[in-house]
C-alpha cells in the first residue's frame, strides 16, 4: 500500500493510492488505521508533498561496502550514525538549494525507513512491528566541510538537504531492493539493499538501544557507491524498486 500526504484546496491529508487516485484516511496521520473516507481525488488535482514530518532523522555512514572504500574510509565495526535536523526536509519536486559556503555538495540515494510506533530496545527479528514502510531519500551531504570538520552535524544539516518522497509503502520486503540515482538523466549509482553491511532489523535494534524512536521518525540506511556533486540546475532522481521516484531540482 502506497500512502501519501497530498494537498487539495488548501488542505493536507493522508491518503492511500487506488489506481490513478488517492483516497483520503480517516485519520489525520497514517499510524494507526489506514482506514480511508471514501472520498478520492485525482492524482493530478492535488500536491504531492514531502510523505512525513519526522520529529528526527537518524542516518546511518558507511553502511555499504563499495561506499566507504570509495570515499577512502574504514568500514566501521558497528553503526555509524549522525543525525539531520527535520528543518533540512523537503518533498518531491521541491529545489535543494546549494549553500555558497561549500564548494562541493554531493547526492547519497537511500532507503528510507519510517517509524510506525514508538520503538525502544528492541529485537532485531521483530521490526516489523515498528515500521509503518519505505520511502526514497536523498541524504545531500556538503562533502568539502565533512571532510574539514570531521564530523557529519553541518555537512549534512543545511535546509534543503534531506528530500523524502514520494511516498510510504507499506508492503515492502526491503532485503534486496534496487536502488537508482540518475543526475540529468543519467545513471550514476545503482545498487541494491541486498549489499548493506547491517539490514534494516539490525539498524533499528541497534538505533533503538541508544533512543527512543517515535512514529513519524526517518531512519537513512545508507548509500551505495557512486556519489558524486551536484551544480546549479541539476536534477537529481532517486528511484527504489517497489517505492517510486523523488525528483529534486537543485539551485545554486
């Protein structure tokens, strides 16, 4: 089930897919019945917005192999997280805007996991009881003040610099998924999830013993090999198998 949060006259709701239409929830969040109104509307009447208004982002570096190496890294021994800020969210089609302090902002394509439920100290075999679904993301990194400050809290904290979308799915096997990014057009990483050093079951039993997740929160698993910089009136497209594609214009 493909859930999205949309705009029509005005006013934003959830909905679930049905064909070329969106039927709004009942609920005014999707984490609890994904019961809908009845009410349908045109998928090209309504705005599609950014699928969720996480309280917090946990991202996790180097979770692919190919990745770390090519960054010239070590491949950590347990999950390497950082956080980003929910002021750097944006949805589809909004712009990321390149900040003139850095001179090299680079593209991550990753699979997004969205909290369903308040997750605390769990078992890595039980995630699926804390997961609402998947969505795309674009973990957009200023890899130059990485680099200089030896730490991921600016580099990765600029506004603009976390689009999700395009929406949540919900029945998803997320252990061997492809993953595409495409820079005008052209393919510039392709992997598969099937490739992270700790699956989505270790990433949130392990986050979970460190915080409290709460519904609504994002989790970046990672991005495989083929990173590289964007420039002023890039697109960049982030496309998972089973999810979608998130669209990001960039301006610089």
């Amino acid at each position: 089930m493909k859930i999205y949060r949309f705009a029509h006259n005005g006013t934003v709701s959830y909905g679930v897919a049905d064909g070329t239409s969106i039927r709004r929830l009942k609920e005014e969040q999707p984490f609890g019945s994904l019961a809908t109104t009845g009410r349908a509307f045109p998928m090209d009447d309504v705005e599609i917005l950014c699928p969720v208004s996480p309280g917090k982002i946990v991202g996790v570096g180097r979770n692919y192999l190919a990745h770390a190496h090519e960054l010239g890294n070590e491949v950590p021994r347990e999950p390497l997280l950082f956080l980003k800020p929910p002021s750097s969210v944006i949805g589809p089609g909004d712009e990321v805007f390149l900040p003139s302090i850095s001179k090299q902002v680079d593209y991550e394509g990753e699979l997004a996991i969205v909290v369903g439920t308040n997750c605390r100290d769990i078992d890595q075999d039980d995630w699926r009881d804390y997961v609402l679904g998947f969505t795309c993301a674009n973990d957009v990194t200023a890899r130059d003040l990485q680099k200089k400050d030896g730490q991921f809290t600016r580099a990765k904290g600029f506004d603009t610099f976390c689009p999700l979308g395009p929406c949540i799915e919900t029945e998803l096997d997320p252990s061997d998924l492809g993953i595409r990014t495409r820079r005008n057009g052209e393919v510039v990483q392709e992997g598969r999830t099937s490739l992270m050093i700790v699956p989505v079951g270790g990433l949130l039993a392990f986050i979970s013993t460190i915080m409290t997740l709460d519904p609504g929160d994002v989790i970046l698993t990672g991005t495989p090999a083929g990173v590289g910089p964007l420039s002023d009136g890039d697109e960049v497209e982030v496309e998972i198998e089973g999810i979608g594609t998130l669209l990001s214009p960039v301006v610089g």
